[in-house]
C-alpha cells in the first residue's frame, strides 16, 4: 500500500525512507508503480520529512545558539519560530516547483508528462536532505546535511529516468538539467526566505498601492528592498518561465568571443549543449592566455530554463561581500543586471560575470595581472548582442 493514499502513515513511512536511502533503485521501481495523489504525497510524505530540519534547527539555535566556538548567538524564540516556518515553507515550496520544473520539462527530453509522477520524483528525491536535517540540533554538524542534499541530487538521477519513463540515451541530459534548476530554485527560495526571515524579525510589512500592487520599501539588516521592484522580478520570471524562447546555437556563442582580449590571445574555444531548443543549457568557452603564463577562461552561457530565476534573483537587487586576508567576494545587481567578482591577491587568480537580459552569462574565470584584465575581457563581449538575442 502506497505511504501517501491511505493505511498508516508510520509503518509506510519509515520503510519508504530505509528503501529510498538503501535500496533506491528497487524503491523506485515501487514508487512508479504505486497509486498516489500530489495532496497524499505532500500531507502523507512532504510536509512530515520537511518538518524535521526546521524543528531540529529551532531546538539547536535555542540551545547551542548559532556561530562558531568562543562567538556564538542565541535568536529570540519569536524571530526562532518566525524563521523555522519560514524555511519550512520553503521547503514545501521547493518541492512544488522541482515537480512542476519536471514535469514541464518531460516532453523535451522524450519524457512521459505525468504531474503525478513528477511530484512522486520531487518528493521522494528530497528525502536524505530531510532525514539528515535532524543533525541541525547541533548546529556545527549542519555541513551533514548539504552532503545529504548531493545524495539527494543522485536518488533524483536514479528515480528521473524510471518514474518519468525517459529514453535511456535523453535521461542524463533530463537529469543534468533537471537538477541544475533544482539547484538555482534552491538558492533563490533561500535568498528569498531569509529576506523574508529579516522581515518578521523586525516586524517589517510590505504596502499596497490603490491598484493592488506592492510598493513602498522595507528595510532587512540595514539594506533597503524595493517591494515594487521585487514584484515586478517575479513577474518578468514568471513570464520568462512560460516562455523561455529559443535557445541561442552554440555557433552564435562561439562568434561572440573575441579573437583576443584585455591583452591576451585566444589559444583554443570549444562549445557544449545539453537539452531541447525549449531547456537547453548551451555554453562556448575560449581559452586565452600570455606569455609570462597567466590564462583564464571566457565562458558564455545560455542560461535557457532558468532565465526566470536569474530575473527574480537580479530584481531582489541583493549586495552581499566577504573579505579575506588576501582577497574578496562580491555579488550585486548593477544596471539590472547580476555581477559577481572574486579576486585573490596571493594567487592572482579570480573570477568576473555579468548577466546579460536575465538570461546570458559571460564569466571571465583565472589568472591574470589584475581583476581588472578580467573586467575588461568580460566587457569584451557584445553585451549589446547578448540582450538583443535574450528578447
């Protein structure tokens, strides 16, 4: 009997767990075979496993508190609870749009489209992430459950090809791609809950203009958010979504790369492509290089099926840096469009993108006199073009 539709939720429980995490290609076999409902799935399963990491999260930071031996904090219960349902909705939230990502991208990859069945991927795919989310109680051992989610990315592989009945030589591109969204849509519902998060700590209340829409600006730890701006992101990432348009050809990558840049020659270019013209992820890469030896790579990317995430990530206008002893990283939003650079001094090595039209990624990645040879190879590229061609 299936663990969501029906009989007791205990027994079935605790066996779909040992078999998916021991035995998961038998499981799978199972779990495409068995009856189920997307409700019974997530009230029978989902909202069961998810609970743990939140809960197991809120007891370790009222406990042990949160930072690192001889620094560490302890939340107040309010903000505590506010941010476990927080994260606990997001979770719920991730699998409903990995489902939905899956079954969407079915028919590209020669898939059968099922919601049923998807779901039944997305939820039973995120179960070692759940189950090790119990070792948040100590929050030190938390790294544990980022492994676990890698596991997670693997029992999505193994379950892809059989509940969704994808060819054998299509299943490893649906896979690839599939997990490659999963892993954007993660970091922007992070991104997204921890804004959030900062808002029910400080209480803080988006407005509503006479049309219905948002508007105004709330302020999280100092930095000031456009509510407006955020709605509209989300609906440019929600029209992008339905209609990612055509992927660009990896021979119209390869003529955007110049012949040499920032002082460096072109030594070698090579293209890639996985998926259909719909969800594609199309990449050219040229090698350039000097004399004394310093290299890097510039790499452009059709980011394809997850334009609409870059969007909402882009419109959240985030600003996030680190300092080191020899370097720095950084991550902003300038002139719409998401950049992020990383310098080390030492090595004299780092990386420099920009995303073009919520959808084009140049990224110049490697060794060089100064991120500023970097800078200039990225904007070396018809940035002009790229957005043109993401219209």
């Amino acid at each position: 009997m299936s663990v969501v539709d029906g009989g007791s939720a205990g027994t079935g429980l605790v066996a779909r767990v040992k078999g998916i995490l021991l035995s998961p290609s038998t499981e799978w076999e199972r779990i495409e075979r068995e009856p189920a409902t997307i409700g019974g799935l997530f009230t029978g399963y989902v909202c069961i496993l998810a609970a743990i990491p939140a809960v197991a999260g809120l007891i370790g930071g009222q406990v042990f508190g949160h930072g690192i031996p001889g620094f560490s904090f302890k939340p107040g219960l309010g903000f505590a609870i506010a941010t476990a349902v927080i994260g606990y909705v997001g979770a719920l939230l991730m699998t409903f749009i990995l489902g939905m990502v899956i079954d969407g991208l079915a028919p590209s990859f020669g898939a059968e489209k099922n919601r049923v069945q998807a779901f039944k991927v997305a939820a039973y795919s995120g179960t070692a992430g759940w189950v090790a989310g119990v070792l948040q109680i100590v929050p030190a051992l938390g790294i544990i459950t980022l492994l676990a989610s890698l596991y997670g990315c693997y029992l999505l592989y193994l379950g892809l090809p059989r509940v969704m009945k994808a060819p054998a030589d299509k299943a490893p591109g649906y896979a690839i791609v599939t997990i490659i969204v999963a892993i954007v849509v993660s970091i922007v519902i992070s991104m997204v809950t921890a804004a959030v998060g900062g808002l029910a700590g400080l209480g803080g209340l988006s407005a509503m203009n006479h049309a219905g829409k948002a508007s105004g600006t709330v302020e999280v730890n100092g930095a000031k958010i456009d509510v407006g701006r955020m709605q509209a992101a989300a609906e440019r990432a929600e029209a992008l979504s339905k209609n990612p348009g055509k992927a660009a050809s990896p021979e119209a990558l390869k003529a955007l790369l110049p012949a040499s840049a920032a002082g460096y020659s072109r030594a070698s270019v090579e293209t890639s492509s996985s998926g259909t013209d719909q969800a594609a992820i199309v990449v050219a890469t040229g090698q350039y290089e000097k004399p004394d030896g310093a290299a890097f790579r510039l790499e452009i990317t059709d980011l394809g099926p997850m334009a609409g995430l870059t969007a909402l990530a882009a419109g959240m206008n985030g600003h996030a840096t680190k300092e080191t002893a020899s370097g720095y990283e950084k991550t902003e939003t300038i002139d719409g469009r998401l950049t992020t650079e990383e310098w080390d001094r030492d090595s004299k090595s780092g990386k420099y993108s920009v995303v073009y039209g919520d959808r084009f990624s140049v990224q110049a990645d490697g060794s060089a006199a100064s991120i500023d040879d970097l800078k200039a190879a990225v904007r070396a590229v018809d940035g002009g073009r790229l957005e043109a061609m993401a219209k």
